[in-house]
C-alpha cells in the first residue's frame, strides 16, 4: 500500500508549517476554529495524542504548549524532519498503516489532513479504522475534510461544479482530492466503530466571501473586524449543523464507543 508519490512531491514546494500563521485571513480562521473545537473537547492537560498526517506539526506546536503530549505521523519526510526540528516527536507513517502501535494507546487521534488526500473509499476507510483502534475507549477522534460544496459557493473556482458533482478535484500533474459531504464523513466515522460524532464547519459561512474578498483586494489579510465577523458566523453555524456545507472544512469529532457497546451491536453475549 504505498503512497502516492505525488503527495510529497505536492508538498516539496510550498512551506506547510507557516500556512496557519501566514497571517492570511482564512488560515487564521482555520488555526483560531480548530483550535477552539480540540480544546473544547480534549480531555484536561496532559493528554497523549497521535497527530496523523500533522505535517510539520502546526497543530502539535500549541497542544504541546496547552500541555498534551503529541506525536506527529506523517508520510512526508521533509515535514518530519521540520516537526523534529521545532523540538516533536515525530515518525514517517501513513495513517491507513500504522499496525506497529498498539491498541487503545491514546487519548485522542487526530487526521487533520490524511482524509483530504485519500480520494479512494477503502483507504479512507482503513485510517479510520486505525484511528478507532489507536484511541482508547472514550477518547476523541478528530478528522477534518474538504467540503464538497465550498468551491460551487466560490465564483472564482473553476471546478467548484466538478468538485459539487463528483467529489474529486483531479490535477493533471498532482495528486487527485477528496471533498466529503458532511453526512458522508458522519457515516464513515459511524463504520469505523465511532460514536457520538457531530460534523463542525471549521471556518464557517463566511468562507467562501473570505475566498473572494481576497482574490478582489489582493491581500489574504481583510483585517481585525473581517475576521470577528467570519469567528462570530462560525460560532454561530456551530448550533446549526446545517450550515456545514457553508465551510470550507469539515471537522468531524467522534468518540470510540465502550466495549459493551461493540458487543451488544454484533450480538456477542
Ligand atoms: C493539508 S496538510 C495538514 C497538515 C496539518 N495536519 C495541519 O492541519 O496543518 C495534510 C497532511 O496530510 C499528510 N498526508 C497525506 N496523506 C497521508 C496519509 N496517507 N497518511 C498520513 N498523512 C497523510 C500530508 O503529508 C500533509 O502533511
């Protein structure tokens, strides 16, 4: 099961670990939202969390600072080598393969970004699988997706239809995407043994405005006020699980089920 080598060669240009603080409004939402949705359902400092597929570590950065202990996973060598370079620990691992670690070793798993990056539905389905047997019975999983629906919002995506229509974005010399549907990734979850899982928009309705505002000024950054506009619609879409197709990302938040509850569905005494 080899990754594609397109996925490192994706990656060997543009500087992963500076995306969420490029200063960018729409990164800065990304950053400050799943920020605040990790932290509202971690448990208490010091937790032990698997970051799969965590790049350079953008995310292990500040859990390692709230006091977690983090391992990055990552099937980028260079992003390893950046995650080892800030002072995480971190291995080279793909997240549908990751038999050498035991099971219910950790407190919470997360896949913000591997499901992006598996446009075929078995290996999507076996980093879930890991994911709930990684996590211990309770513990969280947190998996982020792209939202099929954002690019059909965005008058400056060219294959927002296409995208709407099939899911996939497919590049002639790169890697093919994958954009779930927020029932979808419900239902995922729900196969891989996981329970309780409720579907966020990340940075909310006003992602696709964000999108545009900057293609037309020419600068990622609209300023303090656009961005507490942008927080307060998100936080507001948070009670409104319909409106997660407004998002440009998709968090889904999951908790392995307690054995009982594995025996009871698959008629085991
Ligand atoms: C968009 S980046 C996100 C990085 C980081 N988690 C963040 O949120 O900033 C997606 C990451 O997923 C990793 N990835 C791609 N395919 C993967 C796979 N099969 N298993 C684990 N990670 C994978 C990439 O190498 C990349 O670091």
């Amino acid at each position: 099961m080899p990754l594609l080598p397109d996925i490192t060669a994706f990656y060997g240009g543009g500087d992963e670990a500076a995306r969420l603080t490029s200063g960018r409004t729409i990164d800065t939402l990304e950053l400050v939202r799943t920020q605040e949705l990790l932290r509202g359902h971690l448990p208490p400092a010091p937790a032990s969390i698997l970051d799969v597929g965590g790049g350079p570590g953008a995310h292990a950065r500040w859990l390692t600072g709230d006091g977690h202990r983090v391992v990055v996973v990552d099937p980028v060598e260079h992003h390893v080598r950046q995650a080892h370079a800030q002072g995480l620990a971190a291995f080279v691992g793909d997240a549908r393969q990751l038999g050498h670690l035991p099971d219910t070793s950790y407190d919470a798993v997360l896949l913000l970004g591997p499901l992006y990056h598996l446009p075929d539905a078995v290996g999507r389905a076996q980093a879930w699988q890991e994911a709930a047997r990684l996590v211990r019975v309770g513990g969280l999983v947190a998996a982020a997706a792209l939202n099929r629906y954002l690019k059909v919002q965005d008058l400056g995506a060219d294959d927002g239809l296409e995208v709407a229509k099939t899911g996939l974005l497919v590049r002639p010399n790169g890697p093919t995407t994958y954009y779930h549907e927020p029932a979808e990734l419900q239902e995922e979850a729900g196969r891989a043994g996981l329970s309780e899982t409720r579907v966020y928009g990340v940075q909310g309705p006003a992602s696709a405005a964000v999108k545009a505002r900057a293609r037309h000024t020419g600068s990622g950054d609209l300023g303090q006020e656009a961005l507490e506009r942008a927080l307060a619609a998100a936080r507001f879409a948070d009670g409104h699980p319909e409106l997660a197709v407004t998002s440009l990302h998709l968090l889904a938040l999951a908790r392995r089920r307690p054995a009982a509850c594995d025996e009871a569905s698959s008629g085991r005494p």
